[in-house]
C-alpha cells in the first residue's frame, strides 16, 4: 500500500511564484523594479523524515521532468555551500509543482528557497537565506538580482533594489490586469546574455532602454500606485517598448499580445526576463474568456 507523504509529512511549506510590473534587466543595474507574489503558481514541498532511511526526492505535477533533470544539480550547489554530503541527510522530500519553468513566474526561485528553508527546518546553519538561495538561483540565471528570490522568500509586494534595504508593501488597489501564458518559453540567461550584448554593442542607447524602464518603475513610486487607467497605459507601454528595444519578443509572443489586445486588452506587456514566459495584460472590462483560448490569472482589481 502507497502511503501518501503528503498527508504524513512533518513539515511542509508553500513558495508562490511572482510577477513583475516592472523594472525587469534594468534592476541588474541598480533600477528598482516592482514586483508581487503570484500565490495563484507555486512549489509546495513536504517531508517525512521516517518515510526513508536515504535521502529520497519524489517530484510531482508541472514541470516535473524538468525539476528531475537538475534537482540533485540543486542539491548538491546547497550542499557543497554546507559543506556536508548528501549521505547525511535522510527522509523522503516531496516537491509537488504548480508552476511552469521558463515561464517568467520564478519557478527557479521557488525551488532554490524551498531548498534553503528545507535545510534551515533541519537544523543547518544559514546565516542569510536570501544570500544562500540566490547561490543557488544562479544555477539557473548565471547571473541574477536576486528579485525573484526575495519576493519568494518574504511573499510580500516589494520595491526590489540591488544592494538596497526591501521595501515591502500592501498590495495596492491595482486596475483590471491579467496574466496569461504567450505559449513560448524563455530562459533567463539567454535574456539576460541578449541584453548584455546590446549593452556592449550600444552603450549609449543601452543606458537609454535602461533608464526608460527606472522611470517607468519611478513613475508608479512617485504617485503610490495612485494612476488613472491611461497612466497605467503609458507605464505598460513605456516598459514594453524597452522589451522591444532589447529584442526580447519573438513573433509568437508579439501575435500572443495581438491577440489580446484584439479581444480588448488597452496595453500589455511581458512579465519576466523576455523571449516568452506570461504577459501582463490591462483591462478596462472584463475580457470575455470564451473569446480567449488560454488561461487568464487576475492580478489586479479582479483577483
């Protein structure tokens, strides 16, 4: 008989997912950016210690033959910074997904703070869980903010800067917005490579892109979230335009964004590190869903 670890574990724990409004590449450089928890995609870990003399993972649901192929990478990256072996740890961990990898949701920084706080439940010091799970992210990303990992780790609305203090607050009154899937993946590091190379190529219009997106991030500061729709418009559309400028929207997610736009959406843009992943879409209506053949996850006014 299966006995489910799930319903014996003796420790458990959630890490939600996240979505950007903006200030995505830019914030590498030092920009703020404007990010919130996605509880609606997440990584739910649980863990039976008697389940299993070896130290056993089991991975179920989204992505999961994604998260087999370099969990033990994970492990072992958090290990070495311990400085113990794998032999030490025993039990059954079970990693259950409901967040898509590549999509610009922070899959990778669920996984590397679930790991931090899974060795944190079992005694190992870590002094900074934000310095440790970031090691670990940057696996994934070569070279990261760190934006990802610390709304996951606090799971709260912040104003994310580099080398800066988080500055955490309540979700706000946001307009009508969505999210929804452009069906192509991207993967950071190529994203974050693309825009490296426009940096060195273009130095002068780089700096530019980069610093239309802070004013874009600094416009939503400057007024508390307090924006009428055609702000809000103007701020989606200025932090797209650096999106285009990097050559970070393949046709397919340029025909995704048509399409919603199309059906009424007023401004969109991509939510993520680019090449694909979810976009952020405005409303002043609710879209009709029948007309739209993918999933909407509401994220402002209507969530």
């Amino acid at each position: 008989m299966n006995v489910d670890n799930t319903q014996i574990a003796d420790w458990k724990l959630q890490v939600p997912g996240k979505w950007i409004l903006a200030g995505e590449h830019a914030v590498l450089r030092g920009s703020p950016a404007i990010v919130f928890p996605l509880k609606a995609k997440y990584l739910n870990l649980y863990y039976s210690k008697s389940a299993s003399k070896d130290f056993e993972i089991k991975i179920t649901g989204t992505s999961s033959t994604e998260i087999e192929l370099i969990i033990w990478s994970v492990f072992e990256k958090a290990l070495a910074e311990l400085k113990i072996k794998r032999s030490d740890l025993s039990g059954l961990l079970t990693i259950e997904s409901h967040i898509k990898f590549g999509a610009g949701m922070g899959a990778s920084a669920t996984l590397a703070v679930g790991v931090t706080q899974f060795l944190k439940h079992l005694g190992y010091e870590i002094q900074d869980a934000f310095i440790f799970a970031k090691k670990i992210e940057d696996l994934f990303h070569g070279e990261s903010s760190g934006v990802d990992v610390a709304v996951a780790l606090h799971q709260k609305a912040m104003i994310f800067q580099k080398n800066t203090a988080n500055k955490f607050f309540e979700t706000p009154q946001l307009p009508l917005m969505y999210l929804s899937y452009s069906g192509q993946r991207g993967v950071t590091k190529d994203c974050v490579n693309q825009v490296k190379k426009f940096l060195n190529d273009f130095p002068e219009q780089a700096s530019a892109v980069d610093l239309k997106m802070k004013n874009a991030v600094e416009k939503v500061i400057s007024l508390n979230f307090d924006m009428k729709l055609d702000q809000w418009k103007e701020v989606l559309d200025q932090a797209q335009s650096c999106f285009e400028m990097w050559n970070l929207v393949p046709s397919s997610v340029q025909q995704h964004v048509d399409l919603l736009i199309n059906a009424g959406a007023i401004s969109c843009k991509m939510t993520g590190s680019g090449f694909g992943g979810f976009v952020l879409s405005l409303w002043q209506h609710k879209p009709d869903m029948t007309k739209l053949p993918f999933e909407m996850i509401a994220v402002g006014s209507d969530s």
